[in-house]
C-alpha cells in the first residue's frame, strides 16, 4: 500500500516534469548498478551515479583533488590532531523532506561504523573512536591517533537520514540523500533517473531537470549513441573509444589523470617473488612505455606508486633506477643472485580488456628476462576469491586511487594490512608508514612517503604499470561540465543542455 | 540428370572448400608468421604485403591469428561435437535398445538439459569450469547431447523393432554385434550429416562464448575474441573485426553447405524421388 | 489420460532443471558474498559472516533449496541478493523486451519464410535454386553479433538520426519503439528465415514426390493449386516444429544481440545476475525461460493434433 502511494507520486512528479519540457541529461553507463546504498555498494558503477548527485558528505573532493567543505561549511582541528569539529550547513533537507542535522551525521557515521551494517567502507573512518552531537548543526569527532587523511575519507562518506542507521535494504533501492539530484526511478537494465531537488542547499542548483543513466553494456553502442546525440555524456570511457570519438563532429573528450592505475601484483610469499631481487629484476624487465602503447592506445603515463594527480606528494617515475626498461641486466641480475631460469609463473588476469592487453605485453617483455609467464583469464568471482585468499604467483589488475597517500599506502603495503594479499611485510615500510600517518608536519610526512615511494617502486609488492587518462566524453549540447579525477560527476549540479 | 550433377558439383565444392580450411588450420605454422609476435611500431595497420589482412592492436598479423583462429575453433567445436556423439548417440541408442524404465529415465533427463536454453547453459556450465577453450568444447558438447540422444534414439527404435534384427536375436546375437553390425550401419548417414550440420552451429556458439570471453583466453587467438577486441576500435583500424568475422562465416558456412549437400545425396527419399 | 502424462512430465522436467540450475549457480567459484565485497576492499572474517547470515547464505543447501522452491509452488520468486527487490518484479520489467523481440523475430521469419521457400521448390535444379540455397545458408551461418555491430556502425554512417539502440516501451513511443526494434528483428529473423525457408522447401520437395500429388498432377489440376493445397498442408507439421522451436529458443533470451544493441531483456538480466551471483534471481530467471520454453513446445504437440487428428491416435 505504502509503497504503491510512493510509486503514484513519483509518477506523477515525472508526469508533471515532463509536461513542463522538461530538460533531460542522457548519461550512458556500461552496467547495471548493484544497488544504491552509499555504504554498502562502493563499486564505481554505483557511485556514479549517486555520489556527489543524490548524496553528499560533510566535505567533498574538488576537481584539482583539494578538499572542499560540503555539508560542513567549516571545521577546527585540535592541537593535538585528535579532535575534530564540524560546523554543518544550516537549513539542509533531505529529499524525503525532514531537515539535516547533526544527528543525522552522527547516525550516517555508526552506520558505516557498525558490525551489522557491514560497510566496505568502515576502514576507511575506522581511526574515529567517539562521535558528539554537539547541537543541531555542530559535531564533533574523535580520534584514537592523528589520522591526516580523514577529511579525505569524510568526503567519501555520505550523510543520510538517520532512520536509516540500521536500515540495509531501504536505501539500496530508493536513496535518499541531500544531493542537487534526489532519486526518481530505477528500471532495472534500462536507466536509473533522478531529477532535479527543488530545495537543494545551493540556490539555482542544478540546472537540468532530469539526469537518466542509461545502462549501456557494448562501448560500441555507447559510442554511436552519442555521436547521434542519444546520449550527451559516456563517463569513463576506454582509450579506444576515446581516441575514435576525438574524431567525432560535436563531441569534446574531456580527459585528466586518473587516480586509479593499473598493476602487477606479485606474491611476496611465494618463491621467487620472496626476493627483493627478483622484484626489482621483473619491474626492469617491463617497458611501460611500450605496454601504454600497445594496450592503453597511448592514454596513460608510466605509474609510480602514487598517482602524478597527487602533485604534492608523487616522485618522478624517471628518478626510479629499474624503470629504465633493460632486459638484459634484469636476466643478468637474477643469474648473479643463483636464480635458475626460465622462472616460471602463472598470472591472474582481471577480466577487462585493458588489464587482458597489458598482460599480454608484460607476458612478452618479462620473457626477456627470463620470467615464463602463463596467462590465467579467469571469471570475476574465480579471480577475487583467488586475490583474497593470496592464491598467486603474480596478478594484473586494475586498483582504484586514493587521493591522500596513506589512504592507499597504509591499508596496501603495512605488515597484515587489510588489502595486503601480497602478504609484503617490510620492518622499514611499516615504520616509514606508521610515521606518515602519525605525524602532522608536513614536511616530515612529506619525507616518509617520498622514501616509501622510492623503495617500493622497485621492491614492493606491486609492479605499478600505468595511470591511464581518464576520459569523459560529453556532446557539444553540454555546458559546465568539468572532469573530476575521482570519477564522480560532481560537476552534474552546474552543466545546462543547450539546444 | 542435370540436376543430380548439379546437387554433385555443390558436394564436391563444399567438400573442397571444408577441406582447404581445415588445411588452413593444420598447416597454419607453415603458411602464416608468428600469431603472437608483438611489433608495437606497427598497431592496427591495413592489409599490405608483409600483413595480408593487416595488424591489431597490439601489432600482431591478424592473418597469422585467423588461422591459428581456425585451428582454436576446429578444434573446440570438433571435441565438442565428438563429445556429444559419443554420450548423446549412445544413450540415445542404449535407451531404444533397451527401453523401459532406462529408456524412460535417460530420455527426461535429456528434456532437461534440452529445456535449458543453449547459451545459457554454456554459459552457467563455463562460469563453473572456468573460462578456456577446454571448458567452451565441454560446454557445448553438453549442449547437444540431447540432440544426438534424440536424433539416434527414433531410428534405433525402428531398427530393433525390424524383422532382421528381430531375427538375428532370435538366432542368440550379442547385444553388442546387434548394435554394431545392425544399428550403427544403418545410422551412419544421419549421424554423418547431423554431425556436419552441429559442427557449423557449434562454430556460430563458440564464436558467440568467445566473444563473451567465455572461449579461447588470450594470448590464444580465437575468431570470436578476435572481433570481441576488434570492435573496440573498428573505426580506427575495422579489419580484424571484419576478417575474424568472414572467419567465422565461412568456417560455419562450410559445414553447413556440407551437411547439406550430404544430407540430399545420402536421403534415400530425395534420392528415389529423383529417379 | 495422454494430457495428464505430458503434464507430469513437464513437471519432472521442470523439478530437473530446477536442480540443475540451483547447483550450477553454487558451483562458480567465488560466492555472493565474495563478489559483493569485491576486490581491493577490506575485508574481515566478521564481515563476511555478518554478509553470509544477511541473505541467507549460512543455512544448509538443502534448507535453501526447499525454501526457495516451496517459495517458487506458491508464487513467491524470492527477492534479488543485491537490490532486495521482488524478483517477479526484476523479470517483469525484463520480459517485454524479450517477448516483443521474440514475436516479431519469429512473425518476420515465419511470414517471409513462406513465399521464399515455396519460390526456392519451384526453382529447383536449376542455377538459380543453387544460389538460393547458398544464400539460405549464409543467412544461418552469419555470426549474427557481427552483422549486428557492421549494422550499427554503417546505419550511424549514413543515417546519423537513427536510433537504432536501447529499448523504448510500445506504449510509450510506438514508432521509436519499432524503430529501435527494426535491426535486432532483422538480425534475429535472418537465420530464422533461412532455416524455415529451406524447410518449406524441403517439405515441398517431399509433399511433390508422393503418390497423391502426383496424380493429381496427371489428372491435370492446376500446378499452383496443386502445391498450395496438398504441399503446404503437410510442410505444416514441421513447420511448425521449428517455429516453436525456434520461439522457444528466443525466449530464454538472445543473449550476444541483446548485448550488442542494449536490449533490457532475460537475457542482459541473467547474465548479469550470474556474473552477480545474485542467486534466487539467476534461478526463477532460469526457471522461467525453460517453463516457457516447455510451454511453447508443449502447445505446438496440441496444435499438431489440430492440425492432424491422426498424431492423437498413435
């Protein structure tokens, strides 16, 4: 009954949109999203679509990658960096109608804490020990230790009501959130639509009435969709598909440096991979050069451990020894150390196109070298069972960015971290990292994680391969849109169609 | 007259033509380059001299990879095929030959798989196997087991029950010399041109697994991955999509045409209608 | 009593494929809960079992499958793993699509499939019934996912406003509807066409060889009533097999060309929930394609009876 009510109403909100002409934004996505709860579902196919649109957290990450407030206006950090507190926008409402308070940040922070709930992204708010509601639009966190990344993370997280706290179903189908978009309808493989909220904080915003993400599986169809105007923005689009649209009459490709990169895992349990050497030896094998050609169509740059997009914390990849593709001293390196070749070694490989290409050049280039390495394309679910339980030689894959260092650093390369499957643990790194995240001068953090970079480029678990371009691209009859790193679409509030 | 000759002349080309492609396949090592050598200078370039029908995108001879294609698909197909004959054609067999509750048991569980729908069985069947050529043939092999446990299983029954077979067991016949000398004579052709007309289907399903990412995995190359990549940036460089998919057309289309023209001279209906 | 045998059998078929499907699902590598959290996620022992006893994961395999399938008898599919939605209403919005396409695949190649094998009979033996057939033989053996993709890429080459991708409702939009349907139809009736055509043809070829045709033929009754009348009346039977067949085979799905002209329909739907591991939906999904495609041919046997009384009394 309740819900059948819900339904007419949003029936008739679409009808009476539609009789005003309304404007409608056609995105084109390549799946199904796998629900839309912000703490539940992290894969970037949801959070497409609702971060930054439907929801918002109390800070949120700029296109240059600066953190900006959101829902908090402003914030104090204690002197001993244990303490944080939020001021929050006054006069926030949810798009159910009821007002944001503190309360409803402190309910969406246990809720992402919890057992229950079981969000992925717990870890990422974990160091927050003591959560004060102040007064209606003033919070306050604690810390158990200094954690410089939390703004970061705090962006990542969104606000929701707080009747949702032990809710895990409700917003997975219908969100609800503060964002310039509130939730309209969602046709299972066909789009998700979410239109324009009337009372949204920021006045004039958004300008479109109506954003549809359509789910769009071929990259062929996607393509042809918007050079005819079906659709006006593909997100994400693959290098081929990038470099054919370029030449396309009134489609602008817009592109920036990706956060997320792509890599070669390798396990540091495992002979022969237990040996710094043998590390080193396989990232000189690699031209990178060449594997950005041959498989990413020439979008992307070398990768270093951290993303070029951090400029303030990313070392030069050239200033790295075993970047210097030679073939021939890693072969010699690995005999001088008394390791019999051939090597040989079976690799993992992510179901992507991409990660398949690179794999087959990295299979050529580490020949050289003396790695014999056989190609494991394996079934999404086969590979990530096999990437939890460390089940491998070596692993080509794709990692999301972080835009804080620690936030990859930590969780990544820390003796029995969280996503450490490479099982690396180095007594120097973990020192380095524990550093990193403790101190709040920014010159000594500066120091740690350049020395951290240094040495895991050559000897560290992952042979980092390339950053792609990240490219979007948008039909001409689109204003304002601007590209953001992390993916998202938070330029979505201020893009107006034009005909 | 004319038109016997004319049914003849269609057998002999589709004989000639499966026949050049199968040799294609078998002797691709001696005929074509390296299918895997990567020359990242030359990506996605047309047909020239050195590349007959161009490069991908990763600078490999595309001609080199559609005949190693041919082979990766002959031979998924093939043991797919043959793995089905072998199960389907036996139980199908077996369940005339001995009906009853055998008959009874063999024969639903037939319908079951057959209810499946076809890709989604292979699928479903990979996803478990884990996706590789092996697999694919293991798949689609499954999937036609009950059209052979079908097509065998009429036939049988109208051998067993005649007056020769009838009689040959009254004068103590193994079970075995009533199937081999008796059943599978009579069966040879429909198997011959069933098998023919499957293996073209089974081409079509293996190209279609590949293309999903379901067949031959990279490096190997596959006529349906080869499209699949192809596809990716057919208006940078459209020729490995379009070749891999002539590929696929005339591989299946040989085996068709040859089931086909088989089927006509091996019908003995078609035949004496003729006379 | 013939009705009620087939009606058990469809019953026991569809017990089987309910098994199948059910173990098949649990077969793959990497469950649910596995998938859900994902790669490059922190995971703990705490969380996967808090994920496992959330839906259901944690109780024994034969208590899931007598829950889910006492469910499916009294007409509850389940709820989807991820979404939490009904499945009936994730396959509901699923199954336009698919039937539409279906039916109007299977209209296209059945109608056509008429004159063009009657015309492929008439000319045979001659140079021309060579080239029909060959050309009947590559329109069964074209991959039909390349021609669909040749399609779209020259059809936004020379009609750059034709939209020929996505799925609009009939009711919504009839013409852009039919439109969007235009290339897939046509991509999915080619085969469907040759492989009816060459029936009819062959049926005709049978029907013009026996006794009776024959001598009507020598009593001198017209050539074009002589085929239409006794020839097509026999080509019927199996005919109609392979419609039903083919329907049938539609129905669960035309998965790659569903994919390549971004068709919502069964098909997108199971392969995701399969790659989703999203359990109770792969499985009423499933479940439903093979009780259609069961239905199909369990009515074409009915129409047979119709058609020729004879097939009840064997």
């Amino acid at each position: 009954m309740h819900l059948k009510t819900l339904g007419a109403a949003l029936a008739l909100s679409t009808c009476i949109v539609a009789g005003a002409q309304a404007a409608t934004l056609d995105i084109a996505v390549d799946s199904s999203p796998a629900g839309l709860d912000p703490h539940l579902i992290t894969a970037f196919n949801s959070v497409v679509i609702v971060g930054d649109t439907v929801y918002e957290g109390l800070t949120m990450i700029a296109e240059d990658l600066s953190v900006q407030p959101a829902l908090a206006s402003s914030w104090e950090v204690s002197d001993d960096g244990l303490n944080y507190t939020f001021e929050l926008e006054e006069g926030v409402t949810f798009h159910d109608g009821s007002a944001m308070t503190a309360e409803d940040v402190a309910a969406s922070l246990r809720r992402v804490l919890s057992e229950e709930v079981a969000s992925p992204l717990a870890s990422r708010i974990s160091p927050i020990t003591d959560i004060t509601v102040v007064d209606d639009t003033t919070i306050s966190l604690t810390l158990d230790a200094p954690f410089a990344p939390i703004l970061t993370s705090l962006a990542g997280i969104a606000i929701v009501p707080a009747e949702m706290e032990s809710d895990v179903e409700s917003l997975q189908q219908t969100p609800v959130g503060t964002g310039p978009f509130r939730f309209n309808e969602w046709k299972p493989n066909g789009y998700v639509s979410l239109v324009g909220f009337d009372d949204y904080r920021q006045e004039g915003l958004p300008k479109v009435d109506e954003v549809r993400f359509n789910i769009v599986p071929e990259a062929a169809t996607r393509q042809v969709g918007l050079s005819s105007g079906q659709f006006e923005i593909l997100p994400g689009v693959d290098p081929a598909t990038a470099l054919q649209l370029q030449a396309a009459p009134s489609v602008t490709v817009h592109e920036t440096r990706e956060l997320s990169y792509t890599l070669v895992g390798m396990n540091a349990e495992r002979a022969p991979f237990d040996q710094a050497v043998v590390r080193r030896a396989f990232n000189m094998a690699l031209d990178r050069g060449e594997i950005i050609q041959g498989a990413l169509f020439g979008a992307g740059v070398p990768a270093g451990p951290l993303s070029p997009a951090l400029v303030n914390w990313a070392v030069d990849t050239d200033s790295f020894d075993c970047y210097a593709s030679d073939p021939e001293a890693a072969r010699a390196m690995l005999e001088e150390a008394g390791i019999e070749l051939p090597i040989e070694l079976s690799m993992n490989v992510l179901p992507r196109q991409d990660v398949k290409d690179i794999a087959q050049v990295v299979q050529q280039q580490a020949a050289e070298a003396g790695f014999e390495i056989e190609l494991l394309n394996q079934e999404i679910g086969q590979f990530v069972q096999d990437w939890r339980n460390s089940n491998f030689d070596l692993f080509a894959s794709a990692n999301g960015g972080n835009p804080d260092p620690d936030g990859y650093f930590y969780r990544t390369f820390y003796g029995g971290g969280s996503t450490n499957v490479f099982k690396y643990d180095d007594a120097e790194i973990n020192r380095l990292l524990d550093e990193g995240r403790t101190t709040t001068d920014a010159a000594a953090r500066k120091a740690a994680y350049d020395a951290i970079q240094n040495k895991l480029a050559c000897e560290g678990p992952i042979a980092h391969i390339a950053y792609g371009t990240l490219a979007t691209a948008v039909h001409d009859s689109v204003e304002g849109f601007e590209i953001n790193p992390n993916r998202r679409l938070t330029s979505l509030k201020q893009v107006s169609l034009s005909e | 007259m004319i038109a016997t000759l004319t049914r003849d002349k269609l057998l002999f080309f589709a004989v000639i033509f499966v026949i050049v492609q199968i040799g294609l396949a078998v002797f691709a090592p001696l005929i074509a380059g390296d299918p895997f050598a990567q020359i990242m200078a030359s990506r996605m370039q047309g047909p020239s001299a050195d590349n007959l029908l161009g490069t991908d995108q990763l600078g490999r001879d595309v001609f080199a990879r559609i005949l190693f294609g041919y082979r990766t698909s002959l031979l998924t197909s093939g043991t797919a095929v043959l793995l089905a004959l072998l199960v389907g054609g036996s139980l199908g067999m077996l369940a005339a030959f001995y009906r009853g509750w055998f008959d009874r048991i063999v024969m639903r569980l037939m319908d079951v798989l057959f209810a499946f729908p076809i890709m989604l069985l292979a699928i479903g069947i990979i996803a478990v196997l884990g996706p590789n050529a092996f697999s694919a043939a293991i798949a689609i092999g499954i999937v036609y087991v009950p059209i052979f446990a079908r097509l065998l299983r009429g036939p049988s029954l109208v051998i067993c029950e005649s007056e020769y077979v009838m009689g040959a067991r009254a004068i103590g016949a193994s079970d075995v010399r009533i199937v081999f000398s008796h059943l599978l004579p009579n069966l040879a052709s429909v198997i011959l041109v069933q098998a023919s007309l499957l293996l073209s289907a089974a081409i079509l399903v293996e190209a279609s697994l590949s293309f999903l990412g379901l067949g031959a995995q990279p490096p190997i190359p596959s006529l349906g991955q080869m499209l699949a990549e192809g596809r990716n940036f057919l208006l940078l460089s459209p020729w490995p999509a379009v070749f891999s998919g002539f590929a696929i057309l005339f591989l299946s289309f040989g085996f068709n045409l040859l089931g086909d023209a088989l089927r006509d001279t091996l019908d003995p209906r078609l035949r004496g209608q003729e006379q | 009593m013939i009705r009620a045998g087939r009606l058990l059998d469809l019953a026991i078929v569809l017990f089987g494929v309910s098994i199948i499907v059910f173990a098949m699902i649990r077969l793959i590598p990497g469950d649910a809960v596995a998938i859900m959290l994902g790669a490059n996620t922190e995971i703990t022992p705490e969380r996967i079992a808090e994920l496992e006893s959330r839906i259901g994961l944690d109780r024994p395999l034969v208590t899931q499958y007598i829950d889910w399938i006492s469910g499916v008898v009294t007409g509850d599919l389940g709820t989807s793993l991820w979404t939490g939605r009904p499945v009936a209403a994730e396959i509901g919005a699923n199954l336009w699509p698919t039937l539409q396409l279906t039916f109007m695949s299977v209209l296209v190649g059945a109608v056509l499939a008429v004159p063009i094998g009657c015309f492929m009979a008439e000319a045979r033996g001659k140079t021309a019934d060579v080239l029909v057939r060959i050309g009947a033989i590559a329109g069964l053996t074209i991959p039909s996912f390349w021609l669909g993709i040749v399609a779209i890429f020259l059809l936004s080459r020379w009609l750059p406003g034709f939209s020929s991708l996505g799925y609009v409702p009939f009711f919504e939009d009839p013409l852009e509807n039919l439109q969007r349907m235009a290339l897939p139809v046509i991509v999915l009736a080619l085969p469907m066409l040759a492989n009816l055509s060459r029936l009819v043809r062959s049926a005709m070829l049978d029907a013009l060889g026996q006794d009776y045709i024959r001598t009507a033929r020598s009593k001198g009754a017209g050539r074009r009533r002589i085929v239409y009348r006794h020839a097509l009346r026999n080509a019927l039977i199996p005919f109609i097999t392979s419609v039903g067949v083919a329907t049938g085979y539609l129905l669960g799905g035309a998965i790659v060309i569903e994919q390549v002209f971004a068709i919502p329909g069964l098909g997108q739907l199971v392969l995701g929930a399969i790659s989703e591991r999203n359990y109770p939906l792969v499985q009423a999904t499933i479940l439903v394609m093979t009780t259609a495609f069961v239905m199909v041919n369990f009515v074409v046997d009915i129409l047979y009876a119709f058609i020729d009384p004879r097939i009840t009394q064997k």
